[in-house]
C-alpha cells in the first residue's frame, strides 16, 4: 500500500501489476473477507492487474479461478462464466493446467464451457500436449474434440479479420532516422519491466501530451508516428520501444492484463528498419515505408543534387502532423481522402496480416505448432489455414552463403529444390542471447507465453551482465540477481550463478556469443542490434524474438538478400582495420550513388585470413550500415583457428563452473571438436557461397584508397536535420585537424585484444620518447572481456596499462554511482560495455568525444547542452589513444608518427575466390525434421 501511494503521488502511477504468488494470496484473503476494507481494491486487482503466464501469482489465481468454478469457493462478483472469462486471458501455464482438469472432469456442462475456453487457447506446451495426447490415445472425447478444434486451427480462423479500412493522423516524432534511443532511451533501460513507467520516458513529455491531444481530436483514428526523411526504428534492438509506441498509441491487448498494448502503426520516409520492424510484427501492429520524399530529377531524368554532390529530395505527398489518412488493408494503399498516395503493399503480406489478425506474431508461431502437434496425433494431413511458407527457388542459381544456411537449419519446406532470398522459412535457432538490460522483459515475455524451460534444440543460449557492468548502483542490485537467478533456472549460461559459485562476469554479450558459436552454419538469435557473429549468420532481435527463441528454438522470417563485399590493393601500413570498416561504408555509398545498398540485407564479406575476434569489428558495424545482418567467408585454415580460439575460451568458462547440469558449454566444445574434423578431412569446408550465387549488388572495397584514419561524424551541425546522427558520415582524420577532444574511449563490442596491445604498445613509445606521459583529455578503457584482461596480465601488457591508471577498477569494491566528471587521465574500466550504452557512464554534456564505440545517437554517449551539441566521433584505437593525450585530433603526420613500429589490425586480400561450384544435386537442401 506505501508502494501504490509513492507510486501515485511521486510519479503519477498506477499501481504495479501483480507477479507475486504471496501478494495475490493475501488480496485472495481479503476477497474472501465480505467485511474487509480492502475487499473492493483487492478484487480489482485480482481481475484486472495480476499478470498472466508462468508468474508464480498467475498459477494462484488460475487455482483459485478453478475453485469458483468448481463450487469449491464464492465469489459474488465472479461467476462460473466470468472465471472462464478470466482464465481464458491468462495465456497459457498453469491456466491451461487447471482448464484441462476442468475438461476432463465428470461435471459435463463444466467440462463443455472449459473445451470451449480451450479451443481459443494456443500457448501449450509440452505437458499439456503430452496431457492431451495420452487422453486422446485413452479414447476421452472431449481430448478427440480439442484435437480436431486445433487441427483446424479454430482458435485462428474464428477470430475477427483486420478492418478493411484503418484511419489514422500523423505525428512527426523526428526528421531524419529515428532511433530507438529516441523511443526508449538508454538510460531509462532499468525501468524497462515497468511499462508504465518506462513509457513516460518516450519522445519527451511534450510529444506524449501531443499524441494525447491527437487521439482525442480524432478519437475514431490511430496515432501514426512517423520518421520524416529517415528511417524509423534504426539502432538497438528494442522491444520496449515499440512497448512504448503502443502504450501511447495502439490498444490495449487484454482488458484484464495492465499496460500491455498491441497494434501500433509505425512509418518512415525510408520504412522501418529490418530488427524494428520485427518487433512491430510482435505485436501485430502495421510498419509502412512511405516513400514521401523522393529524388528530385531534372528535365533529362537526371539526379539533381546540392553543394555536397547530396540528392536533393522533393516531397511527393505530406504526412505533417496532424494529417487523416486511410490505410486500405485490402487494397494495400494509402489515402488521404479519394487520393492515393503510395502502395503499402510491403506491409501487409499474408504473414503479416496474419500477425495483426492473430494478435501478434506470437500467436502465429505457436498456432501453427500446435496445429501440426493435433494432425499428427490424429494422423491426418495438416489441413492448409495458414498462408503457406513462401518457397521461391530458381533453377541454375546457386546459393549465397545466408541461402545456405537458411537452407540447412529450414523447418518444415515443402520444396525439394534449394529455397533462394524471399521465401519466408521457420529455422531452427542455434544459439541465443539474452543481455541484461531488455533481460528482464524477456522473462516477462516468457513468463507471459508460459514457458518454463529452454528449448532442447538450442545448442546453447547465454545471460549476459555487460550493459550493467560499468556501476553496480541500486539499479543493477534491484534487477541483475533477480535475472540471472531466473535465467539461470530456465537452461541459460548466465554471466553471474545466483549460488555464488563463479565470479561474476560483464564480458561483452556478443564477445561471448562470437565464442560460443562454434559453426560457421549456425543462426544466431541476441537481444541487442549487434548480434553480428563472425561465425554463422546473428540477427539482432528484440526482447520478445528472444523469448520465443529461448521457448521454442525457432526463428520465422524471409531468407534477406545478399550483398557482396570483397577487397582489393593494399592496406597501409599505418591503417587499422576499423578503418577499413569506415571505409567500406564510404566507398560503398560512393559507389551507388548514395543508395545505401547494405540497408535490410546481408552483407556477406569474403574476409579470407582474419581471424574471428578481428573480423567481427567488421560485422559488428554492420549493424550501423543498417544491414540485417552479416556473414564472414573465411578460408578453412583461418576457420579452424577461430574455432580453436572458442574452444579454449568455452574451456575458461567451463573451468570456472559456468557450466550447468545439461552440460551446455562441454556440448559446445564436442560440436567444435566435430566441425573442426569436417572440415580437416574436406566433407563439409568452410561455408562459401556458389559460383553462380545471386547478389543484390556487390561492393569492391579498394585498399589503396584509405590513406588517412576514417572517422563516423554525427554531424550535429548539418542544416539538414535528417542528415544528422546517421553513421553515413565518414571523413579522414585531416578534415578535423586540432579540433578539440573532451573525452577518449576505447572499448564496446567493437574492441577486440588487439586493441588492449596497441594501447600498451602506445604508451611504451611515448614514455621512451617523452619519458612520460601526459593525457590532455581524459581516456577511458573498457576492455570487452576479463580473458583478454587475464591474457595481457599474462602477457605483462596490462602493466603499463596500470602504471599509467588514475583509476583501476576493482570487483572487490565495484562503483555504486556513476561518474559526472572526469579528470585527464587514463580509466581502466571493468570489462563491459561501458560508454557505449549511456545507461550508467556517459560524457559530460556537451563534449566531443573520440571513441571506438558504435553510437553516435544524439544524447546516447553525450548529452547537448543548451549553447553545445554533444558530439560522438567513431574511430580506430590508435587515434583515440593518441588524440587523448593530445586533447585534440592530430594531424596525419602526428598520427603516422604516433603508429610506426606498431603491428595494426593487418589484413591482406584473398587472392582466390572463395567460393563452391553449383552443383544442382548437391544443393538441394537437408530436410529437417519438424520438431513441433
């Protein structure tokens, strides 16, 4: 009761939903009081605010539900029919539980309304199935009629079909891409399990009263939030953005389950990125890709463009707040009135539209396993409800290296010829990765579907503590024990033991997964946009995708096209593979035209001899090229190494006691050991493409042509607001010439051991050549993980590194309060993520900031001041180390100098072509058992 008081008069909230079996055991209490002065109270919130699912308080109110109905216990207020009412809102657990034993009981009319409740219901899981065919195979009518109900999937055809017609009004959340930071920023990312009151965090307070004063002006349309000339959703992988889109702008799921909406309606000039538009699919909701701002042409049809060699754009129609528009769901068009404005077709697949019918994309993926489970019990055919999988296959066309591994982990494909980009496939999931700030709403999530232990599938799935690692504040003590101690229960590897076996460990979450994914065929599934192996192919995923990942072992989404990228010439001497990275994006912009030909697709890249702690910086940035994901083609002697590599690190893991009773980690090793002998003995080399594969466009990257350090600018100064913070930016190292420099940062996923060693190697040249060192803006280290700290320890480069510290962290005695002010001098952080996320440490407002980090989001590493734009600047170790001790940018001069006689990130071109022959028999795909 305090709590709901502070909760009203301090943050203007409602009260917290319920998840505790001990608080709904007592509101029971007081229900069960006639006289009690709590009883109005306590019945609302057993109705309408306890959550659903597997929550320990979901199973006492389906317990107590069934009493009702059982005659066992009075409720005035609750009839038999309202408590069928209720459970059948709970989802699934112990609510399908109680409702099979109401089924299956003697009473027959309890048993036909519980059958009825049943034939909606979809999350069931294994004991329930099992429950249900043993009934079945005992000859119980009732298990027959369930049976034949889910055969035909009637708890999807019997739902309402999508309006014909959605009306909606516009709001302009931002020009340019719209990031997710903006939805949900991550700073607020400790409140994301608390809908409500981490959807006051989205947009600003103003744009929340707007949206409010739009839907009562137009309260028969849905708010549209639009990215005008950008992208919506670019950036982290965040479930808990389009939370908060619907919160303010969708509707509300279930009347009796608090702050959880569905359905909003998202659109960009540019569409939706590839992992939010995911996200939206969740939920049900509508994506569009307006396309209202087009290239301007000239009277010979030609491109015109500015000062900058920049396309000019025109608008084609406008969407300014405010705006009533028409989405024809059947036409799949956009209205403003009687005037068409553009085909949404891409929208509204068959796939799709099943999503918004169903609920969300949940529903789908679980109804259709429960459809096939009830025809092969019956043994009938699947009778054909769903759309069916979208198989597109082309004869002669070999396969690119994504196609092959969509192809190898397919489940349930009808065709028995190779399936090519577009067609939309179920696979089975490798590895899974869940990190810690979106952790705890993926248990939510599972614990909303009813899942309570991790798909035997997987090959192995881990727990993360990396966007926490930088300050152990009230926060983190509040969330990270409670997490990983749910993690650790459900089958994860987690990075802290709820028992205190191992020492805690903040390793980078996708550092980890880079080691745990032993086969260059896996698909990999993480909470976070850079989920980007440089073994298999990882998709960044949101909290929920992760959660059915985890559930289920599956994945459902259309094969992506490819885009190739391979290299030429030479790489200087004085250049880091970052820059190569920068360049990439560069040269590839460049080439096209400005077309950003990565966005929504794979970027495969013939990476030859670098091994995978080096090649992931590459894929890693991808996740900034806005592509949906990357794969690496190594040669098979460099694959074998990076496996070799793994093995030894899943090794450290095991010898801490990080394995658990499934012995997932010592799995791990024993599938290396046998991808390692297939690919020795040349049965299965490393993945390639085929000769005669299909690309969407393929990037030449010219080595001879980067000669100076590659920086990403957020160009906070543009006149053009849409070409502000978009990772598009890149310019040489002489363009900023003694600008000033604030603050250094080394560290993030984008870091590997290499990176520690340069810094090492550095500080030993300036101390032989000046005898000391003096750091003009303060330099913060985070190495990504505590083997590489062990490893330079070993080594004797981490001595340097602390010889030269005026702050070292220390585990034994970790912050409990972020940092506000920083002193020039070098920080040795605790391994993890550190600046990158700007949810603990960020800049001082205002500064310029050189780093290794990805973000460069507005108020993501550094917030504005009100006479200041932060700035966060990308670039290469080496220059970030020098320009903090120099407190400015050097000149390339300074730069060249600062490098000579330091071993950079090499990297030397394949000669050969790293590819397989088509051969048409050999790629017809290994079916896969449906394991549904």
């Amino acid at each position: 009761m305090e709590e709901i008081q502070t909760r009203k008069t301090e943050l203007g909230l409602n009260p917290k939903p319920i998840d505790s079996a001990e608080l709904l055991s007592e509101i029971i209490t007081q229900i069960k009081d006639t006289n009690n002065e709590h009883r109005e109270d306590s019945l609302h919130f057993f109705i309408y605010n306890t959550l659903p699912g597997t929550t320990s308080a979901a199973g006492v109110k389906a317990q107590f539900l069934k009493e009702i109905i059982l005659g066992d216990e009075a409720v005035t207020e609750i009839t038999t029919e309202y408590a069928f009412e209720l459970l059948s809102h709970m989802k699934g657990g112990p609510s399908i539980e109680m409702l099979l034993d109401l089924a299956f009981a003697d009473n027959a009319e309890i048993a036909a309304q519980a059958t009825d409740v049943l034939k909606t219901q979809v999350f069931l899981y294994d004991a329930d199935t099992a429950r249900l065919e043993a009934a079945y195979k005992a000859g119980h009518p009732v298990a027959k009629e369930l049976l034949e109900s889910y055969a035909q999937a009637e708890f999807f055809t019997k739902l309402p079909e999508i309006a014909e017609k959605i009306d909606v009004v516009t709001y302009i959340a931002g020009e340019g891409d719209i990031s997710t930071d903006l939805l949900s920023p991550g700073n607020q990312a400790h409140s994301r399990a608390d809908r409500e009151l981490h959807g006051k965090c989205m947009i600003t307070p103003e744009a929340q009263q707007e949206i409010g004063e739009l839907q009562k002006k137009h309260p028969n349309a849905k708010v549209m939030l639009i990215a005008e000339k950008g992208t919506m959703g670019v950036g982290s992988s965040r479930m808990s953005g389009v939370n908060n889109v619907a919160l303010w702008a969708g509707k509300q799921a279930s009347p009796y389950v608090p702050f959880i909406n569905i359905a909003p309606v998202v659109a960009g000039t540019n569409g939706i990125s590839p992992i939010f538009l995911t996200t939206v699919d969740v939920t049900g909701g509508i994506g569009l890709d307006l396309k209202n701002w087009v290239k301007k042409v000239d009277a010979n049809g030609n491109t015109v463009t500015d000062a900058n060699g920049d396309a000019v754009l025109e608008e084609a129609y406008s969407v300014a707040t405010g705006t009533v528009l028409t989405i024809n769901t059947k036409e799949k068009k956009l209205y403003n009135g009687d005037k068409e404005l553009a085909d949404v077709s891409s929208a509204f697949s068959a796939q799709k539209i099943e999503f918004m019918k169903a609920g969300g994309s949940y529903a789908v993926v679980f109804g259709k396993k429960l459809q096939t489970f009830a025809a092969e019990t019956l043994g009938i055919d699947i009778p054909l409800v769903y759309a069916p999988a979208k198989e597109i296959s082309h004869e002669g066309q070999g396969l690119t290296a994504v196609e092959k591994i969509f192809n190898r982990n397919a489940v349930g494909v009808l065709s028995d010829s190779p399936l090519h980009a577009g067609s939309d496939v179920r696979v089975n999931v490798n590895i899974v990765g869940s990190q810690d700030t979106t952790g705890p709403m993926t248990a939510q999530e599972l614990e909303a579907m009813a899942a309570s232990v991790i798909s035997p599938i997987l090959d192995g799935a881990y727990q993360s503590g990396c966007h926490t690692a930088s300050v152990w504040d009230s926060k983190a003590q509040a969330n990270i024990p409670k997490l990983m101690a749910f993690m650790n229960k459900f089958g994860l590897i987690t990075a802290r033991d709820p028992q205190g076996v191992y020492h805690a460990m903040t390793d980078v979450i996708h550092k980890v997964l880079n080691d745990i994914t032993i086969d260059d065929r896996a698909i990999i599934i993480g909470g976070d946009s850079h989920t980007r192996m440089s073994k298999g192919v990882a998709f960044g995923a949101d909290s929920g995708t992760v959660a059915l990942a985890l559930a289920t072992g599956e994945a459902a989404m259309p094969i992506p096209e490819s885009v190739k990228v391979t290299f030429k010439g030479s790489m200087a001497k004085h250049m880091d593979f970052r820059d190569v990275v920068h360049a990439t994006q560069a040269q590839m912009l460049k080439q096209f035209g400005g077309e950003n030909v990565f966005q929504g697709r794979v970027i495969e890249v013939h990476i030859g001899t670098l091994m995978a702690d080096q090649a992931f910086t590459f894929t890693d940035w991808t996740a900034e090229m806005k592509a949906k994901a990357s794969i690496c083609i190594s040669n098979d002697e460099t694959l074998i190494k990076s496996i070799e590599l793994a093995k030894s690190r899943i090794q450290i893991m095991i010898n801490k006691g990080m394995d658990n009773k499934a012995q997932t980690l010592q799995g791990l090793i024993d599938l290396a050991n046998t991808r390692i002998e297939e690919i020795n003995s040349g049965t299965n080399p490393a993945l390639a493409p085929d000769d005669v594969a299909k690309y969407y466009a393929e990037v030449v990257v010219d080595l001879n042509e980067i000669v100076e350090p590659m920086i990403a600018d957020p160009d906070v100064n543009n006149d053009d607001v849409s070409k502000r913070y978009t990772h598009d930016v890149i310019r040489p190292v002489s363009y900023y010439t003694d600008k000033p420099v604030d603050l250094a940062f080394v560290g993030s996923c984008m870091v590997h051991k290499g990176d520690m060693k340069i810094i090492a190697h550095m500080l030993r040249n300036l101390e032989k050549k000046n005898g000391s060192i003096v750091f003009n803006a303060p330099l913060v280290v985070a190495p990504p993980t505590y083997n590489i700290v062990d490893e330079l320890k070993a080594e004797g480069d981490w001595a340097i590194l602390a010889k030269y510290a005026g702050f070292e962290f220390d585990d034994a005695k970790p912050k409990t309060a972020a940092r506000t002010k920083y002193e020039n001098i070098l920080y040795l952080e605790r391994p993890g993520c550190n600046l990158c996320m700007g949810n603990q440490e960020k800049a001082e407002p205002g500064d310029t900031v050189i780093a290794t980090s990805t973000r460069l989001f507005q108020g993501r590493v550094v917030a504005d001041t009100s006479n200041k734009k932060g700035e966060s600047l990308l670039g290469s170790t080496p220059l970030v180390v020098l320009a903090s001790v120099l407190g400015r940018f050097p000149t390339i001069e300074e730069y060249k100098s600062a490098v000579e006689g330091i071993d950079l990130t090499s990297f030397t071109p394949v000669e050969e072509a790293m590819i397989t022959k088509f051969s048409a028999e050999k790629s017809v795909p290994v079916k896969v058992v449906d394991a549904s």
